[in-house]
C-alpha cells in the first residue's frame, strides 16, 4: 500500500509539472483518494485496537504477575510499533493527495 501511494504522489506530481493535466483527472484522483481514506479507516482501528490490547495486556501483567501476559504484552507491542509508522505513512500520504488534487482542481 506504501508504493501504491508513493506512486500515486509521484504520478500526480509530474503532470502538475508537466501540465499534463487532462479533463476528469481530478475525479480520478478524487477516487483514489477514497480507496486511501478507507484503507486508513481500517489501519486506524487495527492501530487502536492493538495499542489497547498492548496496555491492556501490561497492566494485566501487572496486576496479576502473570507471566504469559508479559509474552502476549511483547507480542502485541512488536506489532504496534509498525502498524504506527504505517497509518503515519497513509494519513500523511493522504494528506498529500489532498493538495495535489486541490492543485489539479485550480488547474482545470
């Protein structure tokens, strides 16, 4: 999902600079922008439900010193750290989109 949006971005920056902008592109990217919004809806509640299961995993460690809680603990804390890095990567990539198709919008 990371490339797709990469290249997206950079396809969208080369026709701005080469006025290469046709009619309807902005609906395009309008569209694209959509399948980038929801794919970020899903990792939000994946991101969310992790870093709950994370605290909640630590804190049952704490409380009842349960060894296996640690275990699940690192477990989910070793996927939380990336999913953070990739929603950090769709909502600023998104973000970007959303300039670029304002741009290509004043354009047409």
């Amino acid at each position: 999902m990371k490339l797709k949006l990469e290249d997206t971005i950079k396809e969208l920056e080369e026709k701005i600079e080469k006025k290469n902008i046709k009619k309807g592109l902005s609906e395009e990217v309008l569209t694209k922008i959509q399948f980038f919004q929801h794919e970020r809806l899903v990792h939000l509640i994946v991101t969310f439900f992790t870093g709950v299961g994370c605290i909640l995993f630590l804190l049952g460690f704490i409380a009842l010193e349960i060894l296996p809680l640690l275990f699940l603990f690192l477990i989910t804390l070793a996927l939380f750290i990336p999913y953070i890095f990739h929603y950090y990567t769709l909502e600023n990539g998104t973000q970007k989109l959303y300039d670029l198709y304002f741009k290509i919008k004043d354009i047409e």
